[in-house]
C-alpha cells in the first residue's frame, strides 16, 4: 500500500511554468457569465476542454518541478446565461487500490491544519477544491487572483500528503 500511495503521489505531482497573469475586466452589472468565468482561465493560459454535461470544463495545472495535475473548473448558481454565483475549481487523484483509513485521515487531517482549500476523500479518489464566491462583483480580477491561490494551494496539498506518508513509514 505505501508503495502504491508513493506511485499515486508522484503522478499527482505538478511540472512546467506558470500561466501567462492576464485578467478580463467584465462591465456589466447584471452579472457573470460561465463564459466569462471560463475566458479567466484562458487568459492565463489554461487550455479548456468543452464544455461537460453538468457546465463544467477540465484543463491542467502546472507547478515547477511535478507533473501536469487535471483540474475541473465548475461554475455553479447560474441564472440562464448570467448571474453566476460561484465557480468551484478542484483536482481528484485516483488510487486504485482504494482508500485505505490512513490516507482518509491524512486527507482530513489537511483540513485541520490547512485554511484554504477543502480536501475530501471517496471511496477511490482523494481531492482537493476550493469554491469562488462572485456575487455578481461585475468584474473577474478577483477570480483571476482566486486562480492563483488554488495554483498556490496545490503544492500544499501534495506536501501534506507525502509527509503523511512518510510519518506513516516509520
């Protein structure tokens, strides 16, 4: 099991340059649209698969020194065409041999000692998210901005978890 939660780690990992720091300025009172929401991540250099059933778009996170780490970018109380209210951004790590109870308690106990982010563990996946208030704010730099904080929350993440893993070999 430690092995294979080695290997799984190390495919979480994240590798490559930091997308491009453009910001989209939305003037428009009656709201945000997921396109819109979606045209952020663009701007920053992040390739957009179309849209999912559910409204939703993958694309790929780098961090220096790891390998590319999927991510699913989610815009969640649409009204229509307009009137967003959130966009929640997350990235699952499959395990395939499940679970085990203390990689469960080193992805909740993320959440004891971490404030930004929220990690989570399924039956065969562990993640991480974050959700994005916009309220209607009229403009986006305040997502941009929300964009590089998952980017920072990412590496964070991954480092609890390896030190979880190596504590768990002694």
């Amino acid at each position: 099991m430690k092995s294979l939660l080695t290997t799984s780690l190390a495919a979480l990992a994240i590798m490559a340059a930091s997308p491009a720091a453009a910001q989209i300025v939305v003037e428009n009172p009656s709201g945000v649209s997921a396109d819109q929401l979606f045209q952020t991540f663009t701007a920053q250099g992040y390739t957009l698969s179309e849209k999912r059933q559910d409204g939703s778009r993958r694309s790929q996170m780098t961090l220096p020194g790891e390998s590319p780490v999927n991510i699913i970018i989610r815009p969640v109380g649409c009204t229509g065409e307009r009137d967003c209210k959130s966009i929640i951004i997350f990235a699952n790590f499959d395990i395939s041999n499940g679970v085990s109870d203390a990689l469960r308690a080193a992805v909740m106990s993320y959440n004891d000692t971490n404030y930004y982010g929220r990690s989570y563990a399924l039956p065969n996946k562990v993640g991480i998210d974050t959700v994005v208030r916009i309220d209607n704010r009229g403009d986006l730099p305040y997502l941009s901005n929300r964009i590089k904080d998952f980017r920072a929350v990412l590496p964070v993440f991954l480092k609890h978890m390896r030190d979880a893993q190596a504590r768990n070999r002694q």
